[in-house]
C-alpha cells in the first residue's frame, strides 16, 4: 500500500478531507503539500549551511505563482528557461540578480528583457548566443556575466528524452570548443565570461553519472585556474531523481548527492550553484481525480478518469510511473485496471495493469508525485480546461489557481482575417 496517503479510506492529505476539497474545487486538481515542499528547502539550505553556495529552483518544474513566492520568500534564486519564467519569477518575488538564465535557445528579445531585469548570469550554450548576448550587452552599456554551459558527454542513466549531457544532446559546448572560448574570451569585451554550468539530465537515480561528469567539470575547471582564468561559479544543475514508485525507486539521498559534489570541488573558492527543480515540489504534489467510468473491455478493464493527459503528461511522453491510490476503504478487493483519461489517444495511458482496491464511478483516486513537470506542462488539448491548483497547509487549503474556464480557454483566438489583407 502507498504510505503517501495515510489512509486511503478517510482521504485526508496534510490535514485536508480530499473528499470534501474535490466536492469544493472539482477534479481534476492539484494539490501541494506545502509542508513537503517546506521541508525540502529547509533540507536543502541545512545541507549547504556554511558552503558557497546558492539555489536557483528550476522554475520549469512548477511555475505556480503562489509557490514560486514561497521559494522566493525562502531565499532562494531562479533558474529560467523563458521571458515567461523570467516574467514569473520577477513577479514571484525573486531578486534579478538571484536569477540564472538557461537555455539552448534564448531569443534576441528573451536577452534583452533578461538584460533590462538584471538577471544575475547567464548560462550560455553556444558560441552564436555568446556573440548575441554581447552585443546587446554592449548596446546598453552592461556587461553580462556569464557561465559556460559544458556538454560532458556523460550518459545520466534517465530516460532518453530527459537526458541532456550527451555529446548527441543539444545541450551546451564540449569541451574543446569550450576551452578556445575561454582562450578567446577578450572576443566579447561585454561579457564577462568567469563561470562553468551542467546539467546531465533530470531524474537521475545513481550517483554515479554525476560523479563522473562533475569529475569532468572539476578538471576542466583546474586547467581553466592553471591557465590563469579564475572562476567564480560552478553551477551544476539540477536533476536529483526522487521516489515515484514506492518500493521500487531508490533515489540518493540529499546528503549524498550533496557530498559528491562537494568532493568533485573541493578547494573551489567561488560559488557553487544548485538548480533542484524536481526534488524539491515532485513528491509535494497530487492530481486529484474523479472516476468516470470503469470500463470492461474484451481484455482488460479501463478506469476512466477524469483527468488525462492534457493535465499529466509524464506517463504519455516518457513512460513515466505514477503510484496512485484509490481513495475508498482498503478492505475492498484489489482489482486490475488500466488507468486511462477520456483523451482520444490510447497513449493517455497513466498506467497498465495497476492494482488498486476496486473502485465505482464517482470515486475519487490520486496521482501521487505529480508536483514537479505536471501543471506545467499541462495543456488544453482535446479542449479540456486547465485544472485547479490548491495548495494545502495546516489542515486547510488556499486555491493558487482557479480552474480554467471555458471562455478563457478560447480568450485571444480571433475570427479569421479577410483573405488577402494579410
Ligand atoms: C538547465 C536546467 N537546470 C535545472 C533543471 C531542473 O532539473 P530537475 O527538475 O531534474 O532538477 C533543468 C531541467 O530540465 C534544466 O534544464
């Protein structure tokens, strides 16, 4: 049985009758736990408690304003991917400077809004972006400072399609490349180029792609020193792999990862960046959902539910597992079922062959772990409006995002222009 929710037959989760709140706020929802994610920044600042260091919460993970400002209110910094995020995290509470800037793909107008804000660095992935960021840094009269990202050619161990620190990925500059840039670092008189970043990939459950691209890292980083460069950031990403499957996921613990990364950098003496996206909101969060129907098909019995996913869409793009609880008396029988949504693609699939304590239309059942990359990646596909979102503190909740509604979900779709005055 998932230890998750305590009880399955009372429902209740951080205090809150999940009967009760479904019954309020409709299904499918989301709901946080605030004191998991609580306890994962306190986790975190304890165990960089005296290090250089600094956390910039990977806001792709969940960009939910109320718990971004909560982040923020914690004292953590920003990893953004986006003008959006950017935007996001400025409005969240986040000081610019405590903001780091990634991605492969930064548009003109993405830097100079970043630019405009201040952000506090820039993790820049090729050459061209270097050239970019530096003339519209020299047009304003800044100087930008900037961290390389390293590709390490290191194989994280995840899934293919959240693996990013192989030569093949499109992720940052190896190694040579990277070495002339720092040789020809004058070429961009507006950047000041002084900080090395990596991200392997997300999700990862052995330490030991870490160690090996961090051990990259730290060398290149001693003949960057030796060549007379000092830096003063090594920012190592995120993807700390957390507990989907009860029982059967084992990530590492906090304490570990933390010590392989400071062992891959001891003697350093600027500042070490952390970018948790998933660690720290994954295991806070739950989709809440309403059965629709149980289903018996000539082979195997579907639980239709009313979320799909539009609303989740890790098990439909990587295969992902969600344990999920039925929340109705466990002494029911265990039953069989594919777990499906109401999507027309037989990939909205949250699970197969599931067992869960038989359930009835109307029944209530939870996606446990859908905290981080769930909301945000959520879409209106098959026009479905976007759930709810609560978040759920001291025995009661407070709404962080109302359910869509209809007309906002067809809001800026305009009436076709007359053919030919395009
Ligand atoms: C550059 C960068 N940093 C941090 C993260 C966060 O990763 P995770 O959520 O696995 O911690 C990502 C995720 O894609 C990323 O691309």
């Amino acid at each position: 049985m998932n230890t998750r929710i305590a009880d399955p037959g009372s429902a209740r989760l951080a205090g809150v009758d999940l009967h009760a709140l479904a019954a309020r706020e409709g299904t499918p929802l989301y709901a946080y736990d605030a004191h998991a994610l609580d306890a994962r920044i306190d986790a975190l600042r304890d165990g960089l408690h005296g290090r250089r260091a600094r956390v910039c919460y990977a806001v792709k993970a969940n960009s939910n304003r109320a718990l971004l400002a909560r982040i923020a209110a914690a004292g953590l910094g920003a990893d953004i991917v986006s003008e959006g995020e950017l935007r996001r995290a400025l409005a969240a509470g986040f000081r610019a400077s405590d903001i780091v800037f990634s991605g492969v793909g930064k548009t003109r107008m993405e830097i100079a809004a970043a630019l405009e804000a201040g952000v506090g660095r820039f993790n820049a992935e090729s050459r061209e972006e270097l050239g970019l960021l530096d003339a519209l840094a020299a047009e304003r009269g800044q100087v930008a400072c900037v961290a390389l990202r390293i590709n390490p050619d290191v194989d994280a161990l995840t899934h293919a399609k959240i693996s990013t620190g192989k030569a093949e990925n499109k992720f940052g500059i190896a190694l040579d490349p990277a070495r002339a840039i720092f040789r020809e670092a004058t070429r961009w008189p507006a950047l000041r180029i002084d900080g090395l970043h990596a991200h392997i990939g997300s999700q990862l459950l052995s330490l030991d792609p870490i160690r090996e691209a961090m051990a990259r890292v730290a060398v290149f980083a001693g003949e960057l020193r030796a060549s007379g460069t000092a830096l003063r950031s090594i920012d190592v990403g995120g993807g700390l792999g957390v507990c989907y499957r009860e029982g059967q996921d084992h990530p590492p613990a906090l304490s570990d990862y933390l010590a392989t990364v400071f062992a891959a950098f001891d003697g350093f003496e600027g500042e070490l960046v952390f970018e948790p996206g998933r660690w720290l909101v994954a295991e806070a969060g739950y989709l809440l959902a309403r059965v629709v129907r149980v289903k018996q098909g000539s082979s195997r019995c579907f639980l239709v539910l009313d979320a799909a996913m539009n609303d989740l869409i890790r098990p439909s793009l990587y295969e992902a597992w969600h344990d999920i609880v039925s929340l109705v008396p466990q002494d029911r029988p265990m039953r069989v079922y594919d777990v499906v949504g109401p999507v027309c693609e037989t990939g909205d699939t949250f699970a197969r062959d599931r067992a869960l304590a038989e359930v009835e239309e109307g029944d209530l059942v939870v996606l446990c772990g859908a905290g981080a990359y769930g909301m945000s990646m959520a879409s209106t596909y098959n026009s479905r409006p976007l759930p709810a979102e609560v978040l759920l503190e001291s025995g009661g909740y407070q709404l962080i995002r109302r359910r869509q509604t209809w007309e906002e979900m067809t809001a800026g779709e305009c009436a076709p222009l007359e053919r030919g005055t395009a």
